[in-house]
C-alpha cells in the first residue's frame, strides 16, 4: 500500500524548492541532514518508500563524497530523473555556496580585527570536539570488528606523524579490506570491478599540469572529492597537506578558520572549499572550488549507483567500503589532533573543547547553539586574557 500511494514523479520545480529550503536551515551533519529526508520525504510528503530511502543511504554510503549530498542527488534522480538530479542537487548546494562565499568576503576584508580573531578563538576549539563528535558517531555505525579497528589505529599514526597521502590509506585500506572480507582467496575470482572503476572514473591525476590558479583550483578539489569516503570530515588532512604545506596557498590558520566555516555553516564540511577558494582567488575561485568539489558526487550517483544498486550484496565491495571506511575513522581522528594543535594554546580553549565534547556526546548539543555560545565566550574572553598565540590571519 505505501509504493501504491508514492508518486513515480515529482516536479523538478517542487524537488528545487525543498532542496533550497533543506539546503538554507540544515544544521546538524550528514545524520541529521538524512533523518530530516527521511522524516519530509518519506513520513510526511510520502514522495519515497522506506525501502527506497534505506537503498539510497546504503549506495551513497558504499561511495565517497559527502553522504548527504548524494542521498538528495540520488532521491531526485529516483523522482525527477536524470535533469530532476542534478536540478535538486545543485538546489541543495546553492544556499551553501551563497552563506561561505559570503562569508569568504567578509573574512577577506574584516578577517584581521579583533572581533573576527575573538570569534574563531572560542569557536576553534569547538570545531575540534564537533569533529570527534563525529567520529564517535560514524564509529558507533560502522565500526564492527578488530580489524576495522587496526586499520583506523594505522592510518591515525600515519596521519598524524608524516601527514601522508589520504587517498594511499584509503586504496591500501580498501585492498586489505577486500583480502580479508571479500571472496578473491576464498575460491572465487571476480573481482569487485564496479568500486574499482567508479573509484578510477572520478580520480584525478595527483600531479596536475601547470595552468592557471583557478584550472589548479578545479584539479585540486576534484581530487579530493574522490577521497571523502565516510565523512566529509575526512577531508581535512588531505585539505591540510595540499593548502598548506605543498602549495601555500593558506597558512595553517587561515585553515583552521577555513575548516570552521565548514563546520558552522548549513550543509556538508566539504563546503569548506568555497570558504578557501575565495580566500586564494576570490568569488570565480569560490565558485570553481565548489563546482570541483561536488561534481563527482553527481558523477557517482548517475553513473555509478545503479551498478551498485546491482552489486551491494558481491563481498569485494563489501570488503573495501569496510577497509575505507576503518581508514575515514583513522584519518579522521589524525585530522582532529593535528587541528587541535593550532586551535588549542591555553587553560580556556582546552576547557571548551572538552566541555564542548561532553555536551555534544551526552545531551545533543545542536551545532548552531555549541557555535553561539563558543563565539559569545570567545567575544568575552578574548579582550580579557589576550592570548598573544592567537594569529588568525
């Protein structure tokens, strides 16, 4: 009775303007983003069965990309096709873009006074206990045994001592989890060939040619939107190693800053590419770095998610989303100590970075409150203890 009574379409017009509204007041990460679709789509609006919306969440997760993103990508497919996709796709992004390029601007021209530096010296250290908060919550998903475990510890010590190359632990990973999970030493020789060309299809070449900086800008993002698998926040140290230390395009402040505005703003923290695009070559390098950064979750969802829609149940691809996934906890928690290091300098900011963590883990502090109150702390405090460490920009 419930497929009976759900529409097979639905108006591009109505799939933009939902998408504009969820994209302009969607706070709360990736779960909360996708409890909401859940809650509209499928209890309220009925434009989706539950079965439709457990499949979506499934594919998008066996994917790399930010996860809500492409669950909304993938839900306009399945109700407005192949142009109702990249319309409510695109819908979503909008009200992101327009909020951080804003905010790029203003930071651009204001990002030296003080209020601006008293704003992130609360809220940085916040942004550390939302990334752990995080990963807390990703791991309670899907982390199910030693392995997984073993695989995070290795990629969290590599992270953090020589900052390596993100997408070698994720390949790695993935390969280790397919030996281990899968069934190529357990007498069958298929391979898991549709991850393995998706992963192929979207991945850049690490050494981009010499062009101009908004070619090299487009080049750089595309590359790490293939490498987000598991959590947007994965991002970050690959964010880290490329924007900083092997192009300089931001010192490792003006990342922290960059990181933060993902983490505050509506939407996914890949977002924090528009942030940074504005910041090394203003509203076109906004622009290029968010079309770089979510184009191949479009290219995912429309070429990709129907083979896996075929292929959920082959144990290659179980085993390797199960590996990359292990590494996404690993890196994660690399990125937040890492971070933790420039955000943290003294007695207050270590006291709100903790307290930050309890209230997210133990009551469900809404992100925009936690935000709020961190700046107002950090408005305060900072005229008072005038912590000389601090140097946003």
């Amino acid at each position: 009775m419930e497929s009976a009574n759900t529409p097979s379409r639905v108006p591009i017009r109505d799939l933009v303007l939902y998408y504009l509204r969820l994209g302009a007041l969607g706070f709360g990460g990736p779960v909360a983003l996708v409890g909401q679709m859940e809650k509209e789509l499928v209890q309220e609006r009925k434009w989706l069965t539950k079965e439709e919306m457990r499949e979506g969440i499934a594919v998008c997760q066996s994917m790399p990309g930010p996860l809500a993103i492409q669950v909304g990508i993938y839900i306009s497919y399945l109700r407005g096709g192949f142009w109702g996709a990249w319309a409510g796709g695109w819908a979503f992004i909008l009200p992101n873009f327009v909020i951080v390029a804003t905010l790029g601007a203003l930071y651009s021209y204001f990002g030296g006074l003080s209020p601006v530096t008293a704003i992130f010296y609360g809220v940085a250290p916040a942004v550390i206990a939302l990334i752990l908060s995080s990963c807390y919550s990703l791991a309670k998903l899907g982390m199910e045994d030693w392995l997984q475990w073993a695989i995070a510890a290795v990629c969290f010590v590599v992270t953090v001592a020589v900052q390596a190359e993100v997408a070698l632990l994720f390949l790695a990973s993935g390969i280790v989890g397919i030996a281990y999970y899968g069934s190529l030493f357990r007498g069958k020789t298929v391979p898991s060939l549709p991850l393995l060309a998706a992963l192929a299809v979207t991945a850049p070449t690490t050494n981009a040619a010499a062009g101009s900086i908004l070619g090299k800008l487009l080049l750089f993002f595309l590359k790490a939107a293939s490498l987000t698998f598991g959590s947007g926040l994965v991002i970050v140290p690959f964010l880290e190693k490329g924007l900083v230390q092997q192009t300089g395009w931001l010192d490792e402040r003006q990342f922290l800053v960059a990181v933060a505005m993902g983490m505050i703003s509506p939407g996914p923290v890949v977002i924090t590419a528009t942030f940074v695009g504005y910041l090394v070559a203003g509203f076109w390098g906004s622009l290029v770095s968010t079309v770089g950064i979510f184009l191949p979750s479009f290219l995912f969802v429309l070429l990709v998610a129907p083979i896996l829609v075929r292929n959920r149940a082959n144990l290659n691809v179980k085993g390797f989303v199960k590996g990359a996934y292990a590494a996404a906890i690993g890196t994660i928690l690399g990125a937040s100590v890492l971070l933790g290091k420039i955000a943290i300098g003294d007695w207050l900011t270590a006291l709100i970075a903790v307290l930050s963590l309890v209230v997210l883990v133990r009551w469900k502090l809404s992100n925009p409150i936690l935000v709020a109150a961190t700046a107002v702390i950090g408005l305060i405090a900072f005229p008072i203890l005038q912590p000389t460490w601090v140097f946003v920009k």
